[in-house]
C-alpha cells in the first residue's frame, strides 16, 4: 500500500515537475522577442486636429482616426461600470488574466456547444490592450500566449486606471468611432456625461463585434445585447432593479452626430494644411491633435467667394455660350435620365435640368424627380454662340437657336430679371421660373488681408475647389503689368525724386541687339504728353513715364525695390519689368501694397 502511494506521488511530483519545466519553457520561447510595454507609459493617441476661423468657427478636421481622448478621472462613472460588467467584472482584482472567468468561459462554450449561442470570450481588459497596442488580430494559440505574458508584464508597469484609461480611448466601436467619448457623440450625439444608463450600455455591447450590433442594420440583435449589458450591470449591482427596467424598457435610439457647421474656405484651408505638413509632418498634421486658429473672416470669405465668382460668370457670359452639358433622348422617364447625370463640377447652386419642349422665346425643362420649370426670353437671349478667338455669334432671336430638346443644362430659380439700367425697375417673375446658366472656362484669384498685421482675411483661389485645387493666390505666376509701376515710383522718391519732379512723357527706343528689333513701348491712348509732374504719371498709369524714370534711377534700384517689398526675388534688371513684365504671386504682390498702406 505504502509502495502504492509512493509510486502515485512520485508521478504526481514528476507531472508538477514537467508541469512546472513546460511553463518556464512556454514563458522563455514566448516571452522573447515580445514588444516593449513600456511604451505605453508615453503612448499619445492619435487625435483629430482641427481648424479655426479667426472667429472661432471650424474650418476642418484632420484625422487618421477620429478620437477624442479622455482622461479617466473625467469619465462618467456610470460608463466604465458599463465596460467592466460587459468586458471585465474582475478587472480591479485579477492579475492580468482572470483564471475563474476562463474557467467558467469554458463551462460555459462546453456547454453550448451544438447550439446557436454565441461563444463566451474569456480576454480581460489587460489582455485586450496588449492585443490592440502591441500584438495583431491573428487568432492563434502563440498570439493568445503572447497576449498572456504582455498582460502580466503590463499589470505590474500601470495602474488598473492607466490600463482602463488606454483601452476606453482606444477601442473600435463602429461608425468611425475610437473610443467612448467619440462613439457617444456619433451615436447619440451627446458627450459622455450625458449618456443614460441604456445608451452607455450599447455602447458597452460594442468591443467585441460593432459590426453585428449595427443599429440600422441588426437592431433587434443590438437591442438584445444592450438588455445583456444592463442586465450584467443589475447583477454586478451598478444599477438598482427599476434602473434596469426602466432602461430596458427604452427604445434603441441612435441620433447621429449634427453636421458640424464648418466654415467655408477650402483654397486658404488647402494652403493652411500644406504649410501644416512642410512643418510637422504627415504624423504632426493627422495624429497629433494640434488646435490651429487662422485668420480667415468667414463673414469676408463669403464675401470674396460671391465677388470672385459673379465676376468669372459675368466674363465668361460676356464671350458666349458652349453649349449644353450633355443631351439626352427624353421619353417618359425623362426625370430617371436626367437624376442619372452626374452633376458637373462647379454647379454649385444651379441645378441640371433637360429641354422638354422649345418655342420661339421660352423653353420648357424638367428636373429630377418631376418637377417642371419654365426659361423666359429675357434669361436666354444672352446666349450667343461662342467662336474661336473670344468672338461671338450673330444676335439670338429665338430660342431653338441656343437649346434643343433633349438639351441638358444648368438653370437657376429666379424671381425677377437683371436690370440693365439704374433707374430701370426689375420685371417680377411667376413661380418656377429659371435663368440658362454656364459654369466659366475662365479662372481666378482674390485675396483680401489686413494691412497693419498682414493677417489674410479672404483667399479664394479659383471658381471652384472641386473644379481646381490650383491656388491661382499662392501659386500661379502672373505678370503684374501696371500693378508694379508703384515699386518704380517709390525707388524714384528714396533717389531724392518728389512728386513734383518732371519726367518726359515722350517716345522711346531701345535698340535690343542684333536681330531683335526695337523696343517701342507706348501709353494706352498711344499720345504723348511732353514734361509731366511725376505725380501724373502714377495716376494716369503713364508707361513712357515710367521707363524713363527706371532709366533715369537705374533698374537697380528698382529690383532692390522689389526684393525688398518681396514681389519678385532675383529680378531681371530691365527697362521691360518696370512695366511689370516679369512673374509674382497675387498673394506676394498684395502683400507688397498692404505694406505700402503700413508705411
């Protein structure tokens, strides 16, 4: 009997032994190689940087992920209740890995298995954040084991709110959400001190599947896993037995996140967030959470944005009509076919609309969706065909000559014509009337800025952005013409010239070298005014005035000028570019003048 026993415990001690072996061994081959764990004692989630106007209004949002990071001490405590008894009842006394939870995990599966029950999961809060800061998702026994050791490793460098802290403002919760505070905006668009006991539940359903508690899409199965959270939480005592009912008893309400109101200036954000990246960097501009204020008007861009525009539109109207956007064969389903036209860039408010019937000074058209409209003469007649060479065709005299049927355009609602003269009152329009409309071929810049602080107040840098993300402010080179003649003027006054010094308004040639010819310039009226004060020549815009003083100075003195007052660097000194022949930005030139207001 004796031999018995002693032979049982000598195979016990060898198992334990082996037991024991086989776990050093397990730690030794796992644990080497494993992530450094440290690194989540400096870990700075990526956040969203975001972008002011100068009044405070958001211009933009920047982000890789779209998180706003709380800290633990600023969370409801109501929500981590909500994760713990979800995820992790025991998370404040185990180790890193919750032995009994395992245990009674796979009790649980075993017991399920051959049934449509959802495998119970037995990963602890430590273990999730090993997984989704150091490890991947592949689902394998050496990950599992990995994940087990980082777990340990991790319990014994952080506290348990450090641990929480990392995981709540990292977890995944669908809709583009990382972390809690962001899903509690975009699911029901409250912050998380607003959440009630129903909302933080689902939100606490999420972690393991956002995916299949889809709201819109699962909400049966989302309601059933919310009424699980709550009914975990009862158990675990965060809530009372009537909290729980009364919030079981609710609806699954999900309202989104309200569309931010962004202010609109997509030129001036597009060069803020370009000079952003030169500076910081890729990771600076997406992750870091940087709060940027600028100095855009949005009351001033609006501004800019109408003028620029009803200037291109007014131009490009003045050379004619291109046609129309696409034509189609309307038949019953006329409203389909038009909807299924992409609407082209720059359509801004206009709406498309196809030519259902044409007569000699209106035009019908129909919209997507049904709706009719009509086009008086007096919106149409403008439209003269566009030729080669900004020439146009003869005068329009009926309507079949600019539209067909078929026709697809662009029209805006009007409700009363465009007097042409002051004193000539607008003709009133009935409902449902529209004026033919033409998205512009010609392109612009404008850009207004305060010239006592330099700060730009308005930048649009083209019609469009969805058209052209060019930047005709910052980036197209352009002659400045009589825009420089200022820069020359003022290199005259530093060389001891007044406005009262006269200057020969008189024909010049310059011989350029063999084979090039002569240079001739000429004033606009193509006179000459003989001795004129200096002062006259800047306000007539004279050009023989002008050469004749960059001669008189030396070209020099212009480029210094110039350089100094940073419209062009490294300017060719030629009598030419006193006539703004040579290339600035419309942001450097402005510049410039703001700094002239500045003295």
């Amino acid at each position: 009997m004796l031999r018995a026993i002693g032979f049982l415990f000598s195979i016990l001690l060898l198992l334990t032994m082996l037991g024991v072996g086989g776990g050093l061994y397990v730690l030794y081959h796992f644990g080497r190689g494993l992530p450094d764990y440290k690194q989540l004692a400096d870990y700075n989630p990526p956040t969203v940087t975001r972008v002011h106007a100068g009044d405070g209004l958001l211009i933009a949002e920047y982000a890789v992920e779209k998180r706003v990071f709380v800290p633990i001490t600023a969370m409801q405590k109501r929500v981590i209740n909500a994760f713990l008894s979800a995820e992790d009842k025991n998370f404040y006394s185990h180790p890193g890995i919750d032995f009994l939870g395992a245990v009674r995990a796979m009790v649980t599966n075993l017991a399920n298995m051959g049934t449509q029950r959802r495998l119970k999961g037995a990963s602890t809060i430590t273990q999730q954040v090993a997984k989704n800061f150091l490890l991947t998702n592949e689902v394998s026994l050496e990950r599992k084991i990995k994940e087990a050791i980082l777990a340990f490793r991790i319990e014994r460098a952080f506290t348990k709110d450090r641990i929480l802290e990392l995981y709540l403002n990292e977890i995944y919760l669908g809709l583009g959400s990382y972390g809690v505070a962001a899903a509690a905006l975009n699911y029901f668009n409250k912050s998380l001190g607003e959440l009630s006991i129903a909302e933080v539940a689902y939100l606490a359903a999420l972690p393991k599947a956002p995916n299949n508690y889809h709201p819109f899409r699962y909400p049966e199965t989302a309601r059933s896993r919310r009424d699980w959270v709550i009914d975990r939480m009862l158990d675990d005592g965060h809530v009372t037995l009537g909290e729980a009912l009364e919030a079981k008893a609710k609806p699954l309400q999900v309202r989104r996140r309200e569309d931010t109101k962004f202010a609109r200036a997509e030129y001036f954000l597009e060069e803020v967030r370009r000079r952003i990246l030169e500076r910081y960097g890729y990771k600076g501009l997406y992750e870091s959470g940087f709060s940027v204020r600028t100095s855009v008007d949005p009351r001033l861009q609006g501004i800019a944005d109408a003028i620029l525009g009803k200037g291109l539109r007014v131009y490009d109207r003045r050379h004619g009509w291109r046609g129309p956007i696409t034509n189609i064969n309307p038949g019953d389903n006329w409203a389909r076919q038009v909807a299924a036209v992409p609407p082209p860039p720059g359509l801004m408010g206009w709406k498309r609309a196809v030519v259902l019937a044409v007569s000699d000074k209106n035009v019908d058209i129909g919209f997507p969706g049904g709706a009719l409209g009509v086009i008086p003469w007096a919106e149409l007649k403008w439209a003269r065909e566009a030729l080669k060479k900004g020439k146009l065709g003869p005068p329009v005299r009926r309507a079949g000559e600019v539209l067909a049927i078929g026709d697809v355009i662009a029209v805006e609602n009007v409700t009363s014509s465009t007097p042409k003269l002051e004193d000539e009152k607008p003709l009133s329009y009935p409902p449902n009337t529209y004026a033919l409309r033409q998205i512009p071929e010609i392109d612009g810049g404008i850009v207004a800025l305060d010239p006592h602080t330099g700060r730009v107040l308005a930048m649009s840098g083209g019609y469009d952005f969805s058209i052209s993300e060019f930047n005709r402010v910052t980036q197209a080179k352009r002659q400045p013409g009589s825009a420089f003649k200022p820069f020359v003027y003022l290199a005259a006054l530093e060389q001891g010239f007044t406005p009262s010094t006269l200057v020969l308004d008189a024909p010049f040639v310059i011989d350029q070298g063999p084979g090039l010819g002569k240079w001739k310039p000429a004033n606009y009226t193509k006179k000459f005014y003989g001795p004129s004060p200096m002062r006259l020549g800047i306000e007539k815009s004279r050009n023989l005035m002008t050469v004749r003083l960059a001669q008189s100075i030396g070209m020099e003195k212009v480029v210094a000028a110039a350089g100094r007052f940073g419209v062009m660097d490294n300017m060719p000194a030629q009598l030419a570019m006193a006539l703004g022949a040579g290339e600035t930005t419309l942001l450097d030139l402005t510049t410039a003048y703001a700094q002239l207001v500045n003295g």
